[in-house]
C-alpha cells in the first residue's frame, strides 16, 4: 500500500494533463483554422503579449515573496510560478497554490506562499474589475456583476486589514470543541491572512494593481489585436479589453475549471452584440483562450517537468 501511496500524485497529475488535453481538443474542433492561418501574425502577437503578461506577474510573486522575507533568485520564481499555471483548469485556480510543494524545501512556509497566491489573485480581480468597467460606455448589461465584484474586493480588503488575524489564530488553536482536522485548516487560513497584511499596505497594493492593470491589459489587447481579423468590423482597443475583462471576471467568478464554457460564452455574445456575426464571435473567443489560458497551461507544464528534474538539488542550482 505505502508502495502504491507514492504513485498516486503523478497517477493524479497524469488524469489532470489528460483533463486538460481533451479540454483543448474540444476547442480546436470548433476552429476553421482559414482565417486563423491567414492572420497567423496577429495570432504571435498576441500569444507574445500573453507571454508578457507572465513575465509582470513573475516579477510582482517575486517582490511579493521578497516582502514576506524570502529572497529567490529570478529563474527559480518564474519556474514555480510557471509551473502553477499546469493547474489553472483548477476551479479558482486553486491548484495554483501546487507551487507550495517547490518552497517548502527552502524553508519557506505553506501560510507564506499561500499568502502571496491570495495577493495575487485579490490584485487580478481587482484589475480585472478595472478593466471590465472599460465596457461600461458601450454596455451595461455586466454592470451588477463589475459592481458587485467591486463591492466584494472592498469587503475582503477590510477584512484583512482589519480583523486582528494572529490573535484569531491563536483563538482558533485552543478552541478544542471545534474537530481538530477543521481546527487546522481555519488556524491555516487565518495564519495565511495574517502574513496577507504584509502584501496589502499601500505602497504593495499600489504595485500589485498597477502591474495586474498592465498584465491583464496586455492580454486585452490582445484580444483587440485577434477581433482585426475580420477587417470591416472595427473594435476600438479600449472596448476589446473591456470584453476580456468582463468576460474573464464572470470566467473566474462562476468557478468553474478555469472559467470553460462561461468565458466563452460571455465573450462570444458580447462580440456579437458589437457587430461580429456568431461564427466570427466564436473564432476569435477560442483564438483568444488558445493564447491565452491554453498557452499557459503548455507553458505551465513544461515548467512542471523541467523543475522535477531539479528536485534533487533545488536549493543551489538556481544562484
């Protein structure tokens, strides 16, 4: 049993990549790769922005680490960082937080780690919630779901600021009604809001935002860039990151793996309803996740096999 124990992470992984996979074949299958080939350069440049977009947010998880106390050499963040991109597919990422098993070894603590993982996903939403409201001139048919997005990252906001965390932690390790399996992960929870406050003062918050506002954006664009392949039809820059951000945010809050089916649907009507027919709608929606959230979760597992390789000596090799 212990033998069969040590197989049943990567028989685990193995059902995830295999998840993934045949997510994507679904969404090839309903591409006309015509127009997609004709404009294969609009096509690099988006996939290059969306390589961008990771390279902001490599930068801002390191000075997040850095904050915490935990200085990590720049090829080593971007790997693990990368690396939870595998496991995007993961309702509200949460797999994400799979980076965890890379810093433990270098004595780096689960509370911190998940406390830059929260961080970073507070900031994206907030960005994103930014971005969403660009669509607000043109159409307000998101509009209770922008404001009460925002209405949320105000209450969580508080919330960390505010509550007096360590002492709850403490609360919650001698509250000995409470079963001790919830006990521990409400004491984790709270240990990981407890070094969050470290990443929400205003000068991190400030960095945090503006970089997801230019992270995401670059994504938008993008997807400003994929809506030029039908020439007659104009979309100004502004209102096509609009529409990736609402669709995005609706993506994200619906939680579903990696917001498939919502995303798509959200943005291929709110195309439509811009002057694309339903066909061009749907080629630019799944052009745009094959950049985007596709792109990442390739890149995320080849940073996932090339950082097994460096298990074994992990602490030194990245100096």
């Amino acid at each position: 049993m212990r033998q069969i124990r040590r197989y049943i992470p990567y028989l685990l992984m193995l059902l995830f990549a295999a998840w993934c996979v045949l997510s994507l074949h679904g969404d090839l299958a309903q591409l006309s790769l015509t127009p997609v080939l004709r404009s294969w350069d609009l096509v690099m440049l988006a996939a290059l922005l969306s390589l961008l977009n990771y390279l902001l947010r490599i930068i801002r998880w390191r000075t997040y680490l850095g904050r915490l106390g935990h200085s990590v050499p720049l090829r080593f963040a971007a790997l693990t960082f990368v690396a939870g991109f595998a496991y995007t597919l993961s309702p509200g990422k949460i797999g994400e937080m799979v980076r965890a098993r890379y810093y433990v070894p270098l004595g780096v603590p689960v509370s911190d780690v998940a406390a830059a993982f929260f961080a970073e996903r507070f900031l994206d939403l907030v960005a994103m919630i930014a971005l969403a409201a660009l669509l607000f001139s043109s159409s307000g048919r998101y509009a209770s779901t922008i404001v009460g997005g925002a209405a949320g990252a105000v209450a969580i906001l508080l919330a960390v600021a505010l509550l007096p965390w360590p002492v709850i932690a403490t609360s919650l390790r001698s509250a000995l009604k409470i079963p001790s399996s919830l006990r521990s992960m409400l004491v984790n929870i709270a240990a990981t809001l407890a070094s969050t406050r470290a990443l929400m003062s205003p000068g991190m918050l400030l960095i945090g935002f503006t970089i997801g506002l230019m992270a995401w954006g670059l994504e938008g664009a993008g997807l400003g860039l994929l809506s030029s392949m039908f020439p007659p039809i104009h979309l100004d820059p502004l209102t096509a990151t609009g529409i990736y951000g609402v669709a995005v945010l609706i993506g994200g809050l619906s939680f579903l793996p990696g917001g498939l089916g919502s995303t798509e649907a959200v943005m291929t009507t709110l195309f439509a309803t811009h002057g694309y027919s339903v066909s061009q709608s749907l080629l630019i929606t799944l052009t745009c996740r094959l950049v985007t959230l596709w792109l990442g979760v390739v890149v995320g597992w080849c940073a996932v096999f090339g950082l097994r390789q460096r298990m074994t000596t992990l602490v030194t090799p990245w100096k």
